[in-house]
C-alpha cells in the first residue's frame, strides 16, 4: 500500500526541520577591565585576553566579551554594564569574572572600590549567575609587569588575596591568573617579557607616534599567551567548557 503523498511531505519536512535544527549554544560571558576588553581599531596593537580567547572554542560556544577599559565592580554596576549581562544569562551558561585593576586604584576616586564593596560586588555576580543556573568562574586580576632585581614581583596582592577568599567562601572555580602571568613573566625574563606589553618606540607604530611604555596593556602576543593560561586552567579545573575546545586539524 502507497503512503499518501502528503505524509511522505511531511516526514520530509520533519527530516529536514531535525537535520537543520539550530545547535543550542554554551555562551560565555566575561565581564572585567581593559586588560580583557575588545579594544577599538585606534588603540590597536593594544589587545585584551578576551580577543584571542573567542578562537580556541569550537561552533557550539558563543563568547559575549563584556569587559570594558577603566571599569571596576562598582562602575560596571553603576553604569548598568552588569544589567543585561544578568538578564542574558540562562543555564548552562558560564560568568568569567575578572575584576582588580580599577578596584584598587585609590587615586581615581571615580573608580576606586574599597575592599568590603568589591566582595560585595563580586558576590552579587556569583548570587545572580547561579540564580540563572549558570556557572560564575572568579579569576585574580592579571598580574602588571613589575620587576625588581630581575624578579617579577606582586603587583594585586590585596584584591587577589579578596578573590581567593571569595572563591573558598561561596565555592567557585578559581583561576589564579594573577600568580600565573607573574610566572610567565619571570620565565621569559625582564626584558623579553616587554614583548607581551604596549611597548613601542616613537614612530614605531601610527596610533602612538610619541611611543609608549605600557605595563599593565597587552600586545596581541601577550594577549594569546595570557588567553592561553585561561585556557589552561579551565581544562585544569576540568570545567564541561573544556570539552568544546577547538580540535587540533590533523595532518
């Protein structure tokens, strides 16, 4: 007996519909300063670690970098940079956290975040991505480029140590980016490691005709390479995230 041809039409539609259906997709939201942030084509090569980052997951993961130059927990809430960030969200999500920079800058009055407001801002974060069933990761803020006597030295030691306490306290996955870039520093030496900096002579590049001398701003190498711990830590903390990460093309 023939099948009508109307339901051969719609076991075809159905086919169809069930091979082009869309992938549901881990977004990964990262929220901090300008040391992650996209930076306009003027600043260029100034590049932050959430540029390269989009590229070492596979089609399933959607970056949304939040992040923005010259934001601490209190301006990026002040502003209501943080509002559609905790509206977006939904389960299975992932809130990278990356605050430290501003926080501390007790010269900028229009940024600074004592230490109680800054825990207070952290944990809101955490509380909201968990009330959205997404997972918060705490990052320590990326260490600057300081040595003395041929050795990279702490340059975040007060709001590193507040995101560890936070990370044990309301037990959330740590990345201790900060102890790690000062590792990657002191590896590659004092002088190789202006390399991963805004270090440029006058004239070497247009957008800075004067030259700059920058500790705390990455170079598009330092950018990958800082990227690169992230990476590393996510897999070392075993996070599902690490499971869409790009396969090597074989040869």
């Amino acid at each position: 007996m023939k099948k009508p041809k109307t339901f051969l039409l719609s076991a075809s539609i159905l086919a169809i519909m069930a091979f082009t259906a869309p992938v549901k997709k881990t977004t990964v939201w990262l929220v901090g300063d300008s040391t992650i942030a996209i930076k306009e084509t003027r600043r260029y090569p100034e590049t932050g670690w959430g540029m390269p980052f989009v590229h070492f997951f596979d089609s399933t993961v959607q970056i949304e970098n939040r992040a923005k130059n010259g934001r601490s927990t209190r301006t990026f809430i002040s502003e209501k940079l943080w509002q559609p960030v905790s509206e977006g969200m939904k389960e299975g999500d992932y809130l990278f956290i990356q605050f430290g920079h501003n926080d501390e800058s007790k010269e900028k009055t229009d940024r600074y975040t004592t230490p109680e407001d800054y825990k207070a801002n952290i944990t809101r974060f955490v509380n909201e991505a968990r009330q959205k069933k997404a997972q918060p990761v705490l990052i320590t803020p990326v260490s600057r480029r300081k040595f003395k006597d041929g050795k990279q030295v702490p340059t975040h030691e007060v709001y590193s140590q507040l995101v560890k306490e936070l990370a044990a306290e309301l037990k959330v996955p740590l990345i201790d980016l900060d102890a790690k870039s000062q590792a990657l520093y002191q590896k590659l030496g004092e002088e190789p490691s202006k390399l991963l900096f805004l270090q440029l002579a006058a004239n070497e590049h247009p957008n800075y005709p004067e030259g700059k001398n920058d500790n705390t701003h990455f170079s598009e190498l330092g950018a990958r390479l800082v990227a690169q711990l992230v990476l590393q830590e996510i897999k070392a903390l075993n996070l599902d995230l690490a499971n869409k990460v790009v396969k090597p093309v074989k040869k």
